[in-house]
C-alpha cells in the first residue's frame, strides 16, 4: 500500500499555475536539469489548468489534536462551498513545520498559504517570500477584526491575516488563593501587590528551604511571558525606532531585572531557572499546580483545563509607571509570494472564510486563541463559554492596549542575544549592567546586519 | 568454532564441552562472577529507563506531569495505546521505516561492498581521488547540504517520496566504503590469486571469494545502516509532507503538541515504534550477530 | 598529503606479476574497465548527489544567502565574522568538550562490555538484547525514555542518588553538567553496536595465544594488556575514526533532547549552525561555519591516521 511511495511523482499538478520560479532554480547545474526534465516530463500540466485550482495550505497542529481536526474540519467545508478549489493540507509539529518550510521556500516548494506565527511574518515578509495583502485587507472593513494593526509595517504594508490572537495576561490558581485567604488580583493590582500575594502563596511545608508550592513563575525562556512585558511594565523599551533601534539596556530595564532577582532569590517566591526546568518547563508549571501565578497567553488555558486546575485570569500588574507593558502575538494566514494568481485568489478566499464567524466560532470553542473576529470575540460562544478561564474579557481588554513583540526581519536572530543575555543575568552568573549592555550592543548588531545591508 | 565462545547453544552442541557438573562448574561460575555483574548491571541501566517509560506511556496528561511523580499510573490508562493507534496511520508509518531501512540495508552493502572492493584490490585512474573523497564526504556535516539536496531531489520530482531517503544508499555510502576497503585489504592475496588462474573474472573473485570472507564486516555495516536510517529525523521531517509518507520517527513526533505536550501519548507512540525492531532484532541476532562473530573486522 | 597516508598501504600492493609487454596493456585496460565499472556507483553518488550540493555549500559560504534571495558574493566576510564570533568558538569548545568525554568513553565501556560477553554465559541472548534496545532506538525514543531517568524531580537517576544518600542532580537543566549528561545518554545510546564490533575483532584473536600465555603464566590482567588489547588494536582504531567523526557532527540527540539549552549551555556546532541557517535566514554564514568544521575534522582524521601505525597491530 504504501509502495506508491516510492515511486516519484511529479511537481506539476493539475491547475497547478506556475509562476517563474527561475529566481529559485537559478542555480540548478545544468546536467541536474536535464535529469529533472527526463525524470519528470512536464506534459499534461498546462491541460487541466481550467476549472480546479489546487491550494496547498501549511499549518502547525499535533497530529489528532483537536486544532489538527477542526482546521481539517473547516478545511472540508470551505473546500465543499468552494467546489473550485482543492486544498492539500501540508500539517507538522510547529517546529518541524518551521524547519521544513524554509527548505522548501529556498528550493520554491513552500505552500500556497500557511499559518505563521505571528513573530515571523516579517522575517519573511522582509525577504520577499510574503504577497503584500494591502490591497485585498483594504476591500474588508478592518473595525471588524482583531490584530490587523499590530501586523502592518512601518511603510503600512500587511503581509499576514490575522488567524488568531494571543497575549499574556496573570492567570491564578483560584482554589491556592482560596485557601491561602487571599483575595483574588484585579486590575488595581500593582507589582508591589503581585509579590506580597506571591510570598504569601509560597509554601514550604516542610520548612527545608525548597517550596512545595511557589507564589508565581517569572523565570521564563519563552519571554513573551515573563521579561518583555515585565521591563515595559517598569517603563522600559525593548526596541524603538520602527523596531530597529535596540533600547533595553536602561534604568527601568535593570528595575525590573531587579524585581525578578529579588523574586526569584533565597527569600523569594519564585522558582529559579533549574527549578523551573525540573519541574517541567515554564509552561507546565502552572498546569502541575508547582505555582499559583504565571504571566500566561491564552493558550495556556489548555495544559490547565486538561490537568484539572481551578484558575481564572486577571490584568497584568500595574508597573511604577502605571503601565501593564501588554503585548500581542497575532498569529497569522500569510500567502507565498511565488503562489500563482489563481492559487493566491484561491488562498484569500480560505483566509476571508477563515475569518467568518461561523469558522472563528468553531476556532473559539478550541479555547486555543482569541478569535480575531470581533463580533466573535465579544458573543456569548467566546466571553460565556463553559471553558475556563471565565474572565475571558481581560484577554480582549490586553488586547486592546497591546503592542506587537518588536517584530522585525531578525527578530528571531536578536530576540535570541537579548534573551541569552538576559537569562544570563537571571539564572545569577552575570552582572545586571554588563549583561543589558551586551545584550543591547550584540541585538543591535543583529539588526543592522540586515538593514545597514539592505539600506 | 569461535561460536562456541558466545553462543552457549553452540557450546551445548559443540561435543568437546558437554555440560559438567559439579565443582568444576561452580568454580568456573565464581570466575565469571565480574563478568555476570557487568552484564546484569549493564542490563539493568539499559532496561530501567524503558520499564519507567512504559509506566509513564499508561499514565493520564495530569499524572504524567505530576511533581513529585508517582512511579505507577493510577489509574493505568491504556486507552493512551489507542489514541495513538487512532491519530496516527501506524502501520503506514511502520512499513513506510521499513521500506526505507530494508532498501538502504541492501543498497548500502552491495554497492559499498563493491566500490570497497575496488579501492582496496583494483587499479583505475582517479582511485585515490575517490578514496579521498570518500573519507571527505564523510567529515561534512549533512545539515549543510539540506538546501542543495532538496533542490536536487526537487529537480527529480521526488519530494514526498521515499526515493530521497534510499539513493543515497544505493550509491554507496563513505562510511560503508571505508569499511569494506579495510575488510578487503586485510584479506590475503593468495585467494583470489588463485581464483584469476582459474580463469575467474574480477566479478567472480568479487562474488565467490571476497565477499563469503567479508560477511562479519557486512553484517556490521548491515547493521550500522539499519540504525542510522531507522532513527533518521531530519530528512523525512524535510522530505516527508504527506502522512502516508511519513517514517516511524516522523509519525511519533507528529503527536508532539504546541501547547499541551501530549508527553503521554508521545512515550506511548515511542514505545509503540520500538516494538517491532524489537522483534526484528529477536529474530534475526542468531544471524547476524553470529555473522559479526565468525571471524573478526581486520585493520 | 591526506592521500599518501590513506592509500600507503594500498599502493605497496600493487605490484603485478610479470607479463609480456602486449598482454600487460590489454590486461591493464581490462584492469581499468573493472575499476570502474566496480566504482561506479561511488563516482555515480558523487556526481549526481554530491557534487551539486557540495558545491553549491561551498559557494554559499562566500555569499550572503537567506534562502529566499540568490546569494551574493562578498568574498571571505563571513569567515572573518566567524573569526571574532565568540558563541562559534563557544560552540566548538562544547563540541570538543563532549567529543573527549564521550569518544574514550565509549570506546572503553564497548570493549570492557565485549570482553565479559566473549566468554560461556547463561542467557547470553538476552543480554545482547538488552545492550541493543538503545542502539535500535531513533533520538526522539532515547528523548523521552531518558527523561524518565534524568529529570530532576522525577527521574531513576536521582531517586537511585537520594536513596544510597548522595546529592541529587540536575543533569540536563544544569550548565555544568548538561554535556556530560549527553555524553553518558550517547554512550548508553551507542556502546551496544560498538560492543558488537569489538567482539568480532576478540573473536579474530587465536586462541592459541591465549593458552601459551596461560602456560608461561600470565595474569588475566597480564593477557588482557599483551594479547586482547592488541589483538583488537584493528577495531579499535576502526571504531575511533568513525566515532570521532560523526561525535563532531552530532546534531540530532541535541536538537531532540536540549535544542542547546540551558541557555546554550549544550549548543554544539552543527546546531549552531543550523540556527544560522534555518532559523536566522544566514545560510551563507552557515556554510562557512560547516566548511572550517570540515576542515578541523579533516586535520584530527589525518592526525589520527598517521598516530594509527604507532599501536595498530594488523594481524
């Protein structure tokens, strides 16, 4: 049965429109282009280009997780109201995914239209492999949609639709406050409030000096969730400047590093980096019941709710400064620039279908992001539903007020020195000053790199 | 004859060592006493981690991520089995590893065995370049040729096909070369001079000769070959896009989940793919392991 | 150069029997036609799949490439980039910190292992399987199998090191003993099929040898060191070469089981550049980092190919 493996098949598909993809193969050796033209005859590709168009659509998911059998779910219906379109769905883990289609895009096989993580839709977008959607976005009413915003470029470009929405909000573990007599955090909460509560929450039963139970996680490799919003919060910047001018290394940035030594120091009430890790990962130790508190995107939700735990959410904390430091990630539909014209027609009818209320409705049942419909995201199917956490109106409020994560074309590349760095400061090797200075002198480099090069 | 040093069978048939008891034995058991404390505990420090991981493979997504653990799932969870079984095309994925594995094995060694031959034993223009290139080839790491390979295969039209995976190995690999080359340089001479008398051609002398007395070293590379393309992650995942593609080690990562980890049904999947090399191995280490023992792997 | 030292032996036999002069050409083309013909599918490998990405690698690493773009050249910056970039050198120290643990290791745990099975055991079947069940498991099985032993909270290893009274490790989260622990983890992972190999080359050992010694009374210790050690000097030197090699190019137990971390306390060199690579559009970089990798394996290969004629003992 799966012998049909092994046998070759060929690149050209029915309806498959082919742009130039000389650009691509430019430099294929010429005796590798003979084989290619004896392996695979390119007859019979042009014939059937007329009624079908076919659409290969990327996403990350687990396989048979319930992401994984909506999205096909959605797929069908959309396929079976558009009976012009044929959709072959390339799914992987998200890290095989992204691996994988940066190959494919150097060697011009990526898919027609794939989901992006928010963070990397200018990576690409800078490059070149992204359809500029301007245009199309222009033709829909954009008050109707989350996120649109945070993805346009400083020259006002959009290169991805917003598919849905993440952004970290305080979740807590509501039975631990209970029973700790503490009352549960609101949006008059400040910094200094998150830590009193988060000593209180600390529990060594045993009085060894290691907690059974820590106040809150704020050591964190996945920063979204733990230093960026914290040194905005304290006033500080990341980067300004159109994203291109690195200014972490100030007074409010070494405030906050400061609150997060104090935190997770020999008297405080968060678990340091080890711990963190022995305890399984920054993002598990809210579902394993390890602390009360994590700054959490709403997907977080999911390892809680599947490990039983009793939480809700509140605002970010309030900074010395009165700011919370939100921010957002607008996970994205982003169209391949090599996509033919029928292939990319084709492609932006998934993604406006895709935004429809009843597709962004089934999406919210997942309770995996923010429906980026508004009209969605403020009914009763998201605000109301049975799913934890029930004060889902927070996650629309940080929304509201967020920033984008300092997305640029290396953001990967320079978020990478700032958090290395920074991590370095906090798992208590380096000096706070040095660390930020390198931090912000290494990133910095990291970006002019591309665009001194590309000015 | 050297079998009878390994193979307790082989010793129990072998008619110059009948099984004696009495003091005699018991003396030669306390001299392999260390030996039997190497063994028992290097088994256990092989097994264990296994043991423990089949006990976290039954256990639900709270237990498994419970601090501090507990060493048994409560309740035992083997519905775990069955999702994997349910999300995955299993047996897709498991005759689609042992296409691949079965094909390199085979490729690998009649063609290293070959071009092995004719570095160690034959004259032609450019055999050293080829050695060269050969250990060369071998010491650049394949991440770097991922984006050149996939334009190649694409080129071919053999993305999503298993073909990328196999040619390689149909083509001789370095590593199998060397191997063979030494094999065939330390055998003496005098056989395959003897054979050319007899009017052999190089192909017969090859066939009869060379190759019966490289069968250890085969069995070597047969093996080394199996391992490397069983386990083998980043190819497929680059390679693979279509489910009924995928490899064994492809399809127990696809559970892998972004946000909950399904670390349960992972281990589940893991253990689930390691049962039938298992088998494998059970069957088929009579063979080969005695291959890899009737005469040694000479410099 | 390298070849010299890789074709010495081969080239000393090529001495042909005498023949008349006519039948010595004929026979010396007839002689080339076979070569080639038994090489082919080597020359085949090189040029259709090898010499293409090869040098395509080689090109990149004098451009700037990100993949999407055709590259442009910009002559030796990227090795001048990597002169003066400390995480490189970082890298390669982890690389060559985890070689020097893990390749003796290995090497020495295989034979010592290949040496207590050579002999009449009970439930010697069994025993193989057991030291092969890691061997046939892919990086993703070791990944989270070794996870059951080494997690900190949860793991054999410490609850093993509490219960015997010494103090509990945090193994892979650790930056002081993440590489060691990777080491151990490949050595557990490898030493089945290297076992396996020594054991043929002890199986090649007379055992007249053995006896003689015995008769003018040598020790086991005294016989181990003067008959088996180089007696298996052949397979020794086979196993380091290949170890060495592919230990240095170790990419996929780190990308499955730390991605580098903590904090890229276990970032070796092919992940390192892979990162540059893939996940940071700077492929040219990338391969000019894989082409000095090259090199310096090229350099240890052919140091030890030379050091080879000092111990191994061909039979």
């Amino acid at each position: 049965m799966a012998l049909s493996a092994i046998r070759p098949g060929c690149p050209g598909r029915p309806g498959y429109t082919r742009r130039h993809r000389t650009m691509r193969v430019w430099s294929v050796a010429a005796g590798v282009t003979l084989l290619a033209a004896t392996a695979c005859s390119s007859s019979g590709d042009e014939s059937a280009s007329s009624d079908t168009t076919t659409l290969t659509l990327g996403y990350y998911a687990a396989a048979g997780d319930p992401a994984d059998t909506t999205m096909r779910e959605l797929v069908d219906e959309f396929t079976a109201g558009n009976p012009d379109i044929d959709v072959e769905i390339q799914a992987a883990p998200y890290g095989d995914f992204f691996s994988r289609l940066r190959t494919q895009i150097a060697g011009g096989d990526a898919p027609d239209v794939w989901l992006s993580d928010g963070v990397l839709v200018d990576e690409f977008a800078a490059r070149g492999s992204l359809l500029d959607l301007s245009d199309r976005v222009a033709g829909l009413n954009e008050d109707d949609f989350h996120g649109i915003d945070l993805n346009r470029t400083p020259d006002g470009e959009i290169y991805g639709f917003p598919q849905g929405a993440q952004t970290p909000v305080l979740f807590y573990n509501t039975a631990m406050f209970e029973q700790a007599g503490i009352d549960p955090p609101d949006e008059n909460w400040t910094y200094d409030d998150l830590a009193a509560a988060a000593e209180q929450l600390t529990v060594d039963e045993n009085g060894d000096g290691t907690p059974e139970v820590y106040g809150m996680r704020v050591h964190s490799s996945g920063f979204t969730e733990s230093w960026w919003p914290m040194i905005k919060a304290f006033g500080g910047d990341i980067v300004t400047d159109d994203n291109t001018t690195v200014a972490v290394d100030s007074r409010e940035s070494r405030q906050a590093l400061q609150w997060m030594l104090d935190a997770i120091g020999d008297d405080g009430f968060a678990p340091d980096g080890v711990t963190t890790e022995s305890l399984g990962g920054p993002h598990q130790l809210f579902a394993n019941q390890m602390v009360a508190m994590i700054f959490g995107i709403y997907a977080r939700s999911l390892p809680a709710i599947s490990a039983d735990v009793e939480f809700d959410v509140a605002p970010l904390p309030t900074g010395p400064g009165g700011e919370r430091g939100n921010v957002a990630i607008v996970n994205s539909w982003v169209i391949n620039n090599e996509a033919g014209d029928e292939a990319a027609d084709a492609a932006w009818r998934w993604i406006e279908y895709f935004a429809g209320e009843e597709p962004q409705t089934r999406w919210a049942e997942l309770g995996e992001a923010i429906p980026i419909n508004r009209a969605v995201a403020e009914s009763d199917a998201f605000l109301n539903s049975d799913t934890a956490p029930a004060g889902k109106q927070v996650f629309l409020d940080a929304l509201e007020s967020s920033e984008d994560l300092g997305v640029n074309a290396v953001w990967a590349e320079y978020t990478g020195v700032l958090n290395e760095n920074i991590m370095a400061t906090l798992d208590g090797g380096a000096d706070v000053d040095t660390a930020l200075a390198e931090a912000q002198s290494k990133a910095q480099e990291a970006i002019d790199r591309f665009y001194a090069e590309s000015s | 004859m050297p079998d009878v040093l390994t193979d307790p069978d082989a010793a129990a048939r072998h008619p110059e060592t009948p099984r004696r008891r009495g003091r005699g034995n018991l003396r030669r058991t306390a001299r392999k006493a260390p030996a039997y404390l190497v063994l028992v505990l290097g088994t256990a420090v092989m097994v264990l981690p296994f043991l423990a991981s089949l006990g976290n493979s039954l256990k639900s997504y709270a237990q498994y991520i419970k601090v501090p653990p507990d060493w048994l799932p409560d309740p035992v969870q083997w519905s775990n089995y069955q999702e994997v079984w349910e999300r995955t095309d299993f047996v897709t994925y498991l005759t689609n590893s042992l296409i691949v594995s079965g094909a390199a094995v085979v490729g690998a060694l009649i063609t290293s065995a070959m071009v092995g031959h004719a570095l160690a034993r034959m004259h032609f223009p450019g055999r050293d370049v080829l050695l060269v290139a050969a250990l060369g080839t071998m010491m650049l790491p394949t991440v770097i040729t991922i984006v050149p390979s996939f334009i190649l295969f694409k080129s071919f039209g053999w993305l999503d096909t298993l073909l990328p995976l196999i040619a390689p190995y149909w083509l001789a690999t370095p590593i199998g070369i060397f191997l063979m080359r030494q094999t065939f340089l330390g055998i003496p001479r005098d056989f395959e001079e003897a054979a050319s008398i007899d009017g052999a051609n190089p192909w017969q002398v090859f066939i009869r000769v060379h190759l019966p007395m490289a069968k250890p070293a085969l069995a070597t590379l047969g093996v080394f070959t199996f391992m490397t393309t069983w386990g083998a992650v980043l190819e497929p995942t680059i390679y693979l896009t279509s489910p009924e593609n995928f490899t064994l080690p492809i399809g127990v990562m696809s559970l892998q989940g972004q946000y909950v980890g399904n670390d349960n049904l992972v281990t589940a999947a893991a253990l689930m793919s390691l049962v039938p090399v298992l088998l494998v191995f059970l069957v088929a280490q009579r063979y080969f392991v005695r291959g890899v023992m009737s005469s040694g792997v000479k410099g | 150069m390298a070849q010299s030292v890789v074709t010495g032996r081969a080239s000393q036999s090529a001495a042909r029997p005498p023949a008349g002069v006519d039948n010595r050409r004929s026979r010396r083309r007839k002689d080339r036609a076979w070569g080639v013909l038994f090489a082919s599918p080597y020359l085949a490998h090189l040029l259709l799949l090898m010499l293409w990405p090869l040098g395509a690698s080689l090109y990149f690493a004098f451009t700037t490439y990100d993949l999407v773009n055709p590259p442009e050249w910009t002559g030796f910056e990227n090795f001048t980039r990597l002169l003066s970039d400390n995480n490189f050198w970082r890298t390669l120290g982890n690389t060559a910190y985890f070689a020097v643990l893990f390749v003796p290791a290995q090497t020495i745990l295989a034979l010592l292992l290949a040496v207590a099975l050579n002999q009449k055991i009970k439930g010697i079947a069994l025993f193989r399987t057991a030291f092969f069940v890691p061997v046939v498991s892919s990086w993703v099985v070791v990944a989270y199998v070794a996870d059951s032993m080494l997690n900190p909270r949860s793991g054999i290893a410490n609850t093993l090191l509490d219960w015997v009274g010494l103090p509990t490790q945090d193994w892979l989260q650790s930056p002081a003993l993440v590489i060691p622990t990777l080491a151990g983890v490949a050595v557990w992972k490898g030493v089945g099929y290297m076992m396996l190999l020594f054991l043929a080359g002890l199986q090649a050992i007379p055992e007249e040898r053995y006896e003689a010694a015995k008769v003018d009374g040598a020790s086991a210790l005294q016989r181990l060191r003067h008959i088996t050690m180089p007696g298996v000097s052949g397979t020794t030197f086979l196993v380091l070469v290949l170890t060495l090699i592919t230990t240095l190019q170790a990419f996929e137990q780190v990308f499955v089981m730390t991605d580098g971390g903590p904090n890229g306390a276990s970032e070796l060199t092919v992940l390192y550049m892979y990162r540059q690579g893939f996940e940071y559009f700077q492929m040219g970089y990338a391969s000019a980092i894989a082409w000095v990798l090259f090199l310096l394996i090229l350099v240890l290969t052919i140091v030890q190919l030379r050091l080879q004629r000092k111990w191994v003992h061909y039979a």
